[in-house]
C-alpha cells in the first residue's frame, strides 16, 4: 500500500474553515461520546427493576458497549483514511444519536442493549477527530488542538457522572437517553455545518478478512476479562474464550503480516516509537481506571465501616467534577510543554503525576477534600498523558495512517481499562468485611488498588523512558516529520 495520500476531488471550492471552530466542534463531539461511558452508571442497579430482567442480564447494557466500542474503533480510524475521516465521524455520531434514541424509546431489555451496543459503536470519533485536526489546522494550532482534544475523553466522562445522577435523581431515567440524543443530534448538525472533509485518502480495498480477525479476538479476549468474576476466573467458558482470542490474534497477526492492505499495518506497530508509545498507553489505561472505582466506592459505602462516608451518588459525580476541569485545563498545559521538550517529556510528567496521585490517595481518604484533591492531581497527569500520546504516534506513522493509528492507540487504552476493571473486580470480591450480613470492600482492598495503580503509572514511565529522545513534531497537512524518512519502511 503507498504512504502517498490521494486528493479527493469532489470539495467545494470555498472560503479556508476557521481552526478556532473545527476544534470546538470536534472537541465537543469528543466530550459528547465520552459521556456515554458513565451515563448509564447511576441506573445500573437499578435495571433490574426498570427492564423487569436478571441483573446478569442487564449487566449486557455495560458490556454490549465496552464490546461495540473495541471493535468499531480499529476499523472506523481505517475506513476513515480509506474514505473519509468526516464521513465516518458523521455515522459515528448517527449510531450514537440512534442508539440514545432506540434506549430512550425502550422499557425492556433487548432494545437496551441494541441501543448501547449502537452507542459503542461511535467510539471512533476521538481519534478520528484527532486526524481531522492533523489534515486541516495550521501547524501553530496543531500540538494545543490535538492535545485538548484527546483529553475530551477524560473530560466528557468526569463530567458525565454529575450530570447523570442529577437527572437519575431527578427524572425519568428515560431523560437520561433524550439528553444524549438532543446532545448527539446538536454534534452532528456542527460536523455536518462546519466541518470540512479532509483531502487526504489512502483509498484501497478494506481488509474485511482483517476486521472480522480483529473483532472476534477482541469479543473473545474482553468477554472473558469483563465476565470472568461472574462466570469464574477457572471456568472452562472463561478459560475457552481466553484460548479462542490467543489462537484468534495469532491467526490475525500472520495473516496481516501477508496482506497487501491490512487493517493494522503491524510493522509500523513495531516501530519502537509506535511500539513503546501503545505499551505506554496501555499502562496509563490501567492506571487511570482505578480512580473511577475508588472514589464512588469510597463515598457511597456507609460511615459505620470506619472509612466509608455515606454519601449520594450525586454527591460522587460532584466530587469527579473538578477532575474533568482539571483535564480540560491541563490540555494546553501539556501542548506548551510539548511544543518547547518534546511529547515524551511530557508524557513522563504525566506518568509522575497519576503515581504521585495514587501515593498521596494512600494517605488521605478520609475526607471529601481528600477525594476531590487526588483526583484532581491524577485529572492533571491524565491530560498531560492524553495530550502527548497522540503526538508521539502522529510524528511516527505516515500521514495516510493517522486515523487508524491513533484509533489502535485509544484501543490499546481501552483494553488496560478492561483489564483493570477486572483486576479491580477481583481484588474487591476477595478482601472484604462483614456489616450486618453483608459483605463489603475492606479499606486495604481500596489500598491494594491505589497501589497497583501507583505501579502501573511508573511501568508506565519507564516504558515512554525507551521512547526516542529526539523532539517528535507533527507537520499538518503532511507526513510526519520524523517518520517522512522512514515512512516505506514498514511497508512492502
């Protein structure tokens, strides 16, 4: 396949598209689908009721997402740079305003999962707006652009818990599914209005052989870690589905390594700047899960356990604010820091920050204060990190590349939140106390989480420290500038 980009010929001639307007048109639609992750979780318990179902039926409407989601990712950053980044932005946010409206019409279960698994299915619209952004801004706009809207993912999900429960607590759950369909329906108008299509196309034929590889070893592998616990860790379904993902992927990789046109050019993937910067990526999300289990635990656990505080679920969403703000703010931050020592710096100052945050969350847990100072410092390293991770793997990959690039990376992500999800699980259902017959979390579980989170924020930094040291620098409208030399090495 050839690095050089083909120009399309069917755009307007028209006057050049404000930055000032693509980016907050993106950075919104990005704030919008980063809110599904935590707009279901102040009903969750109680769906059982609403949908007249199982709670391990209704626990789907959490998974059919997480499932959707690590499949459209890859193949929608993929289709973008074979067809259009904007084109696959605007069905991204069409299944996510459909989904929302197919929950918001349902009071049964199989219509909600039909609407949530939709709703996964727009995930790709971060890192497809990211190459957005990488074909269509100046180079002056660039490093602060990419870095506020890669911290959209933890902006819309810090700031989603608030406004969830306020209308869980309020409202017809229902409320919740119109609100994300008036607010999918508003991010589509704008891409539509206001953002241009980029000129950019690989075009190609798409490796359906490829996608469906990929999505059957991902259902495979994210099925067993996100119902393992229920199912049982050693149960022959669990162990069967983690045998059928390695013998999946491993069917994949040597099928990609041969074809023409993967989905994954896994040889770029082993670029050690690519290579290092996913592994990274992979660690931070790991680590970055571990605050969104322990605070809500932490606060809604009753205050005879001796370190719960007994409060609302509204009262966490307002405690999980700050942090989104904190992200929103630590975005030009990082892009300043980026722009004068370079991504890697920055993505290591990040990585020193989240462990400091879990270090320090040792210590201090017993007040609201507490909480909401330590998610805030972790809030602070999670935008340095989000803002430089797509940097490192713009400047690295060719300009042909960069949405399925930048999607692989936010799936990579996504995984060691999976992964932690469950470890989290595990720990949570294994050190517990007894109050009134009950079973509950015990304040060392919450410690031992804090912990492996602090440690995988620092195999974090040590993997970035085997990032090549030299400045990474992006060139709009181009091939990057490190990777411009290199760009058919990985290529037949």
């Amino acid at each position: 396949m050839s690095d050089t980009p083909t120009q399309s010929t069917d755009t307007k001639a028209s006057a050049p598209p404000n930055p000032n307007v693509i980016v907050t048109v993106l950075a919104f639609a990005g704030i919008v689908v980063s809110l599904m992750q935590t707009l279901v979780i102040p009903i969750v318990p109680e769906l059982p009721k609403l949908l007249n179902a199982q709670a391990s039926d209704t626990a789907w409407a959490v998974t059919a997402t997480l499932l959707a989601a690590a499949v459209a990712t890859p193949i929608a950053g993929r289709l973008g740079d074979m067809y259009g980044k904007r084109r696959m932005l605007l069905t991204s946010l069409a299944m996510l305003t459909a989904g929302s409206l197919v929950v918001a019409l349902s009071d049964s279960l199989t219509p909600m999962i039909i609407g949530r698994l939709l709703q996964g299915l727009s995930a790709g619209v971060i890192p497809l707006g990211l190459s957005i952004m990488r074909d269509e801004l100046p180079a002056d706009k660039l490093t602060s652009s990419i870095a506020l809207m890669s911290a959209s993912l933890g902006i819309g999900a810090a700031l989603g818990m608030p406004l969830a429960a306020f209308i869980a607590d309020n409202f017809n759950w229902h409320v919740l599914f119109w609100a994300s369909t008036a607010l999918g329906a508003v991010a589509l108008v704008a891409v539509l209005t206001l953002v241009p299509e980029s000129k950019v196309r690989t075009g190609g034929r798409f490796d359906l052989i490829g996608g469906l590889g990929l999505a059957g070893g991902l259902v495979c592998m994210l099925l067993a870690i996100s119902k393992g616990g229920d199912w049982g860790w050693g149960s022959g379904t669990t162990l069967g589905l983690f045998a059928g993902a390695l013998a999946i992927f491993l069917l994949w990789g040597f099928f990609e390594l041969r074809t023409d046109e993967p989905l994954v050019d896994l040889r770029t993937t082993a670029r050690p700047q690519v290579l290092f910067t996913n592994l990274t990526a992979l660690a931070f999300g790991f680590s970055l899960f571990a605050i969104q289990l322990i605070v809500p635990q932490i606060l809604q656990l009753p205050e005879q356990t001796g370190y719960g505080l007994g409060k609302s679920l509204l009262t966490v969403g307002l405690v999980l604010a700050p942090q989104g703000l904190i992200v929103m703010l630590a975005a030009p931050m990082s892009s300043k820091i980026s722009e004068a020592k370079g991504p890697k710096v920055t993505l290591m100052l990040g990585a020193v920050i989240v462990a400091g945050g879990y270090a320090l969350n040792l210590v201090l847990m017993s007040e609201i204060w507490h909480l909401i100072l330590v998610s805030c410092i972790i809030g602070a390293g999670i935008g340095f990190a989000y803002g430089a991770l797509p940097m490192l793997i713009m400047s690295a990959v060719p300009v042909s590349e960069t949405a399925a690039a930048n999607a692989f990376n936010t799936l990579v992500r996504s995984i060691g939140s999976s992964v932690a999800s469950a470890t989290c699980g595990v720990i949570v259902a294994q050190m517990t106390i007894n109050l009134g017959g009950h079973a509950l979390p015990s304040e060392n579980a919450f410690k031992v989480i804090m912990g492996i989170a602090c440690g995988a924020a620092l195999v974090a930094l040590l993997l970035a420290s085997f990032l090549p040291g030299r400045r990474a620098s992006v060139a709009a409208h181009g091939a990057p500038v490190e990777a411009a030399a290199t760009a058919d090495a990985g290529h037949k």
